[in-house]
C-alpha cells in the first residue's frame, strides 16, 4: 500500500503564514472520548474553503491528487477536510481512514515552521497487525505525506520538551459511495 513523503510542498513565506495563521488565528476546539475502548484527545479546526489560507491548502491538496492518484480522479471526492492538534499529554490512537484498500487516500500537510527531532510526535504507520513500524514521518516544516487510508497510523505524542503545537491540515479523498454517506451524515447531524 501507498506511502509517499513530498518535502518542500511550500516555499518559507507560505510556511509561515500557514504556521501563523493556525498559531495565532484559527480558533481550535478540543475533542476527545471517554467510552471504554477510546482515548481521543486532541484539539482540531474544521477548515473553510473561503477562508483565504484555508485555501492554499485545498488547492494544493486537489493539486497533489490530481498529479500523485490521477487513476482515482473519477471515483473519489474530498471528505472532511480539518486540520489537528496536539500538545504533550493529548492522546491520538492507532486508526485507519478507509473500510478497505480502495476506499480512502489521504493527503497530510505538517503546518510547522520548526520542529526538533526531540520534541517527537512522528506519525507512524503500522502493518496490518498494527505489531511493526513500516514508516515513521517526522513532521517537518512544508512536508506532505499522501497515504492510502487503509494502512493503520497515529501521530505519536509530543514530548515534554516540545513547546510548540503539533499541526496538520488532512484532506480525505474518499470512494465516492463512501465519501456521499458521511456528507449525508453530517447533514443530518447538523439539522438535529
């Protein structure tokens, strides 16, 4: 399964107004589950394609599908475009994107300026067992990984020394069967 690490996705000025704005800007919200089975904490921002730095990143995001998974152009749409935080002691969980190996790839921008190899936080991916490694990705300032959804990951917790925001933006690019059932759900969410 498909794991692809793009550096230098952005020249230093759009670094740092992307790090700037989701720094200083954007208002986060913290999520997290307490039911048995779960330990979600983290802190995230639905993003808005009319927000002017919001949309830097979907056009990059539609750019870097159309040239790295041109074959899935006509069977998949983008699904919950969001961006996540994490802080030292905020908990993300082993989880895969997708139902199966067709169903979800998934493009990641780390939004840092800086990032020291102590502070951690890699995302990993695991074999199907979710028992090795595969890949470990530090998230460096203006990289991008685009993975196949299926493959379970997880941001791996921030260190003690680390006094900096760990960051993504994530764009999902589901089957568009799939991709129609969340929309469907989140409207209904949103009406009741």
């Amino acid at each position: 399964l498909m794991i692809e690490i793009i550096d230098n996705v952005f020249d230093e000025k759009t670094v740092d107004i992307l790090y700037g704005h989701f720094r200083d800007y954007d208002s986060w919200f913290f999520t997290g589950e307490g039911r048995t089975g779960t330990n979600w904490r983290k802190f995230i921002i639905n993003l808005d394609y009319y927000n002017k730095t919001h949309e830097v990143l979907y056009k990059k995001a539609d750019e870097i599908f159309k040239r790295t998974l041109p074959h899935l152009i006509n069977t998949h749409s983008l699904d919950r475009p969001y961006a996540s935080g994490y802080l030292y002691g905020t908990h993300h969980e082993m989880h895969t994107d997708g139902v199966d190996e067709d169903d979800c790839f998934t493009i990641m921008f780390y939004l840092n300026k800086i990032w020291d190899m102590s502070y951690a936080g890699e995302t990993i991916y695991t074999d199907p067992t979710r028992t090795e490694i595969i890949k470990s990705v530090i998230p460096k300032p203006g990289r991008v990984a685009v993975f196949n959804g299926f493959i379970p990951h997880c941001a791996r917790e921030v260190s003690r020394t680390c006094v900096e925001l760990r960051m993504v933006a994530t764009f999902k690019y589901r089957r568009d069967t799939v991709a129609n059932h969340w929309k469907e759900k989140l409207r209904r969410e949103n009406e009741s």
